[in-house]
C-alpha cells in the first residue's frame, strides 16, 4: 500500500548517475544474469505484498466490519476509522522504514533484513485481523500489518535505483506496476472461495511471507560496509516524514501528482463493496463476484496499458504525457461509475479506469526515481514519495462518511458525489504533473 530531507542538496542527475554507476560495477562483476533474475523476483514480492495488503483494503476488511458490526451506520463508520488510522501509521512507517534501510549495516545487506522481517510480521497481523471479534482489535492489527507491509514495500522499492539504471527503469516499473492490479485481482479471487474470515485474512499473509523470502534469496543486495557518520537523532527521525519543496520543487510536484491520480484510484475504491450493496441491493457473495469482474475487467485493461506505457516512455524518454493521460482516463471512468446504471456499467467503469491506472503505474516509479533529491537516501526519499500513496486511504476514509451523507441530501446521492469528487481530485494530478520540469 506505501515514499527527501531537507537538508539533501543532491541533484536529479546525481541520483541517476548513481543507479547506472551501479548497474554498471554489477555488470563489471558477472552479475549480468543475477540482475535478470532480479526484475521478476521484485514483480513477485510487489505482487505478494500487495496481495496481503490490498485484499483487506479492497474486498476483506469491509466485509469483516459488517460481521462485526451492528448496523450498515456503524460499519461505515468503523471501515472509516479502521482504514483512516491504519493508513496514517502506513504513511509514518514507509518513510521511517525507508530511512532505517538505507542506514543499515547488516552483513545480508541494507534491503534484506526489512523484507523479510516486514512480511512476517505483517502475516501475523493479518492471522490476527481474521479472528479478532472486536472494532478495537481489527483497528490494532490493521496499524500493525500497515506498518510492517510499507516497510517491505519502501526496502523493496528502494532496491529499484540500486540495481538498474535510469535508462531500463521505466521497463522495470511497467513490470512492477501491474503487481498492483493483479494483486486486487488474486486477493478478490480468494475472498471469493474463502468463505472463512479467517482464511480471507491469513492466506494473503502466507503468500506475501513466501514471496517476500523468494526475493531475499534472488537479491544481491547493497551492503554499508562504514556506519553512517550522523547519529539517528530526533531531528533525523522527523526529518525521515519530509523534504523541502522549495528547494527541490520537482520533487514537491510528484508527491502532489502521484497524491491526486492515487486519490482517485484507491482512495475511493475502499467502499466499493458497500456501494454494491446499498446503491444495487446485492448480498455480500454477488457483491465480491461483481467485484471480482470489475477487478478482471480493470486487470486486462491495465495489462495493454501498463507494459506498452512503460516501453513508450524510455523509447521516448518522456514520463509526464503518460501520467496526463492517465488521470484524464481515470477521470471518464471515476465519472461513469458515479452515475452507473447497472452492474455492467459499473464493470466497464472499473475496466476504464484500469486503463488510466496501467499507463500511471507503469511510469510512476520511474519518474520518482529521477527526481530524488539525494542518492545517499534514496529508501528514505522514496518513503517520503510513498506518502502520497497511503494518505489518500487515511484521508478518504474519514472525508468519506462526510461525502457521502452530504451527496445523500442532494439529488446527486451520496455514492455518486463521492466518486465524482475522486474524479475532481484525479484531474488535478493529470493537470500538475506539468508542474514538474526537470522530467520530460
């Protein structure tokens, strides 16, 4: 789910030319082959994590509210203060975590050791999600799966500039970026055939764990062989959640980007379940079956979208169009899902802005990259950028309540108003991504 410090004075160029003075030594050394095994392996642990985490934010932890709750009131406002809560630890561990990793001195390496750590973790949180009985011991266990799932997610990340050079990245990141969408599908998928809510938990925990180990054995990871001179002190802790968008202003214009095309696609997507249910009276097993299309239906979109995006744009060289592209798309989909008629509409609403989401995840990461601040930090920096992937889902659960019972007065409705404000917020990101002038 989910990445500069203010007193970083590297430069874009800086950061890039680290990656490819590292690609190269790998290359220098016979490593040519152990980097060809290192792409599908990241695919496969952004796919496990994502798995883990996603199922719960976008079928599971919905549908477990309702068990435990006493009325569709009550668990609309529990969904809300779950995902609202869990989401801010999400946005302080990535970072955090991020800066840890690129402080590590363990003889397995800087990355290695959050990885596997975060996803055992995380699976034990998760097997505690799927027995707990109360609003209280979900809320504490979906705080501690976000925690340690960002963690593998910003140490994972952050192997990208280590490993590849700026040129390939976009390539690399299309790859990853549909480890996304395919993570909701596979996670919808197994909600389906596990009736058990502890099952739909804990399952997700078990494969992200072993995919996570499956990356630690293929990664050649980094090792600092000398501590870090500064000390990890309370302002080096603050400093880990921030970056000065002034002085690096390319930088400040992602965050705002990814934040808003994010928003949009995520942010509003947690209550989806109940808008199937209330808006089209459907019970919870058609609900996660015309969920599950909807997540097919956005996948196989996505899967033209996302590899032919990131090919285009290191062929190219330009990053910005895709993301423009992206947010327009996803703003006509957000649109028909606001006033969708039927089911049907509904399922093309989700395949269209699966479109929009394949072409901005397919360049999102690659872009990121080339506009970090600091070389020496780059877990740390994309833990900062990885913010405006969790704040959307701590921000639009707790507006959503809000939304939607002030569209319920209105004769938009309450459903509709909430997804055509994610449309608004989606074209913002289309609209600021220009703002960025360091990346084509």
């Amino acid at each position: 789910m989910a990445e500069s410090s203010v007193t970083a004075i590297a430069s874009r160029a800086e950061t890039a030319g680290l990656a490819d003075s590292l690609a190269s030594a790998e290359v220098a050394n016979g490593a040519g082959a152990a980097l060809k095994g290192y792409v599908p392996a990241l695919a496969a642990v952004n796919f496990g994590i994502y798995l883990a985490l996603l199922t719960p934010i976008m079928v599971s932890l919905a549908f477990k509210v309702q068990h435990i709750s006493a009325t569709s009131d009550a668990a609309t406002r529990s969904l809300g203060l779950v995902m609202g809560v869990g989401s801010v630890f999400a946005l302080l561990a990535n970072p955090l975590a991020g800066r840890l990793s690129d402080r590590t001195t363990s003889r397995w390496g800087m990355r290695r050791p959050w990885i596997l750590g975060g996803s055992i973790v995380g699976a034990g949180g998760l097997a505690l999600m799927g027995v707990a009985q109360s609003v209280w011991v979900l809320l504490a266990a979906w705080c501690l799966v976000s925690v340690a799932m960002n963690a593998v997610l910003a140490a994972a990340n952050a192997t990208l500039p280590d490993q590849v050079p700026a040129a390939s990245r976009g390539k690399v990141s299309g790859v990853v970026g549909i480890t996304t969408p395919l993570g909701i599908l596979a996670g919808t998928f197994l909600v389906k055939i596990l009736s058990d809510d502890v099952a739909r938990f804990v399952v997700p925990g078990v494969i992200g764990t072993a995919l996570a180990v499956l990356f630690v054995l293929v990664l050649k990871d980094r090792c600092l062989e000398n501590k870090p001179e500064q000390r990890f002190t309370a302002r080096e802790f603050f400093g880990s959640f921030v970056f000065n968008p002034v002085t690096h202003r390319d930088f400040g214009w992602t965050w705002l980007t990814k934040f808003c095309v994010v928003f949009g696609y995520a942010g509003v997507a947690t209550f989806l379940p109940f808008y199937l249910t209330e808006k089209f009276g459907l019970a919870e097993k058609a609900a996660i079956s015309t969920i599950l299309l909807a997540n097919v239906a956005s996948v196989l979109a996505m899967m033209v979208s996302g590899p032919i995006g990131g090919i285009l744009s290191d062929r190219i060289a330009k990053r910005r169009p895709f993301v423009a592209i992206a947010g327009a798309i996803m703003v006509v989909g957000l649109v028909l899902l606001a006033f969708a008629p039927s089911i049907a509409a509904v399922i093309v609403a989700q395949a269209i802005i699966g479109l929009g989401a394949g072409s901005f995840f397919s360049v999102d990461l690659a872009l990121a990259t080339e506009v970090l601040p600091n070389p020496q930090n780059i877990a740390k920096d994309l833990g900062v950028l990885n913010i405006a992937n969790a704040l959307p889902q701590a921000i639009a659960p707790a507006m959503a309540p809000a939304i939607i019972a002030f569209g319920s007065t209105t004769a938009l409705g309450g459903y509709t108003t909430w997804y055509l404000f994610g449309a608004l917020v989606a074209l913002a990101g289309s609209v600021l991504v220009y703002r960025i002038k360091g990346v084509k």
